[in-house]
C-alpha cells in the first residue's frame, strides 16, 4: 500500500504538471506571435521554465507513486539546489535592492532619480551599452511616454509639477528641473542657452523616440521600477521557499519508504507488498 507522504508527493507534482503546461505553452504564444523585441525576449525564459517543470513534476510523480527510487532521488536532488537558488536568490535581491530612493524636490507632487543612489551592481547594468539598449527599446515599444504626453497634454507648467508621475515617467519623459527648460508640452521642452552642470541636460531631445531615455534620470527610474519589483519578488519567494521546504521534507519521507519497500522486496525474494 502507498503511504501518505508518497500520495501527497504524487498529488503535489501532478498540480505543478498541469500548472506547468499553461507556462509552456505561453512560452511558445510569445515565441511565435510576440509583436515587439520586449515580448520575444521572453519566450525562452518561458520555455525553459515550463520544460523545467514539467521534467521535475512528471520526476516526483513517476518517482512518487510508482515507487521508482533512483527517480526520486534525482528529483530530491533537484528540489535541494532549486532551495538553495532560491534562498541565494532572495538574499541577493534583498541587499542589491537595499540602496537607493527618490529625491523629493520641493513644490513638485513627484519625484527626480539619481543613478547614483543605487547599488553598484544594478548600476553597472544599466550602463552596460547592450543591456540599456535593449532595455531602451523596450521602454519606447511601450509607449511609456506616449501615454504620458496624451494624459497630461492639456496641463499648464504649474499643473505638471504637481502631478504624482511614476519613476519612469519622471526620468525618462520629462528633462530634469535643474535644466531650467521652457515648458512647451509635456514631451516638449526649448533648451535654454547656456552650460548645464547635469549632463541629462546635453541629452534631452524633443523626438518620441529620443526624449531622456539615455538620461541617468531614465536608468534610475528603471531602477527604482526593479527595487520595487524585487522586494515584491523577495517576499514571495520566502513562501515559495517555505513551501519548496515542505515538499521536500514529504519527499524524503516518501524517499524513506521506497527504500523501506526496496528492503522488504529484496527479504521476500523480490516480492513487493
């Protein structure tokens, strides 16, 4: 008879199979129908994250309910790497993202971003040129700044410093306040004659595609965009861990009676109970 703990195993897997199976297939939508770089960039992540799945699960079940040991030792083996990536990783993400905040700027209702606030380490990916060029791609394919001029086409100056705009629309949409440009439009600035100490300045352009999306101000906002992310990520990841830790705990219970069984077939000349 099969004990408890290999059921739950079974029980477990076969819901992380089916789970798995959406995932995959989402993976090969995005592959073959992704209209924009940002959306193909995805698909293999994606893929390979449901191929992972599915491998595992079918591993655990197989392993599981059918008493194969050897399979579910592979399986066990798997779970304790992915806890220790998962733990390693939410240590990561709790100190890289431990840096760095907006800087209140007075009479503003938002915030200006400094690239400089942030950890090293993030910042040396966003200054990568192949990285932010990607990266930058993506920000104009999703029209962040599009949206930006269209919702606050009708504002005077004074109406646009008081609005509540994201990071990204603060560094990347809108010089910097130090600039001192003359206010046209939201995405529509005239630069001011005369050396600026804020090199963001030299960068602006009234083009969509240009704007400040090469500004400091733009990567940080980018970055505090992640910190957010990261910290939301972090804390799930401590739950997933708690429940990667308890599955793995039922599955060496379950590994326990396999061998259990193994013993007893071998004693009654290969006969399993």
């Amino acid at each position: 008879m099969v004990r408890c703990s290999n059921n739950l195993v079974g029980i477990l897997n076969f819901i992380v199979f089916l789970l798995s199976i959406p995932i995959l297939a989402g993976g090969i939508w995005l592959s073959q129908k992704g209209s924009t770089e940002c959306e193909r960039f995805l698909d293999k992540p994606v893929i390979a994250l449901g191929v992972f799945l599915m491998i595992v699960s079918i591993a655990g079940l197989v392993g599981a309910c059918c008493r194969v040991t050897w399979l579910l030792w592979v399986y066990l083996f798997v779970m304790f790497i992915l806890i220790l990536l998962v733990f390693c990783f939410t240590v990561f993400a709790f100190v890289v993202t431990n840096k760095g905040a907006g800087q209140s700027v007075s009479g503003r209702g938002y915030k200006e971003y400094r690239l400089g606030d942030y950890s090293n380490w993030l910042q040396k990916r966003v200054n990568s040129a192949n990285n932010w060029n990607r990266i930058r791609s993506c920000l104009v394919d999703s029209k962040v700044c599009s949206e930006f001029e269209s919702k606050f086409a009708h504002d005077t100056v004074n109406d646009l410093y008081r609005e509540h705009l994201s990071a990204l629309q603060s560094g990347c949409c809108k010089p910097s306040d130090g600039c001192q440009f003359t206010y046209v439009s939201p995405t529509n600035w005239n630069k001011t004659v005369g050396s600026h100490t804020n090199p963001d300045c030299e960068l602006w352009e009234n083009r969509p595609d240009k704007l400040c999306f090469d500004c400091e101000a733009c990567k940080a906002g980018l970055l505090d965009n992640i910190k957010s992310a990261w910290k939301k990520v972090a804390v799930v990841n401590i739950v997933f861990l708690v429940f990667l830790v308890v599955v793995y705990s039922i599955g060496c219970c379950a590994f326990r009676n396999n061998r259990t069984d193994d013993s007893h077939g071998r004693s009654y000349g290969g006969y399993k109970p």
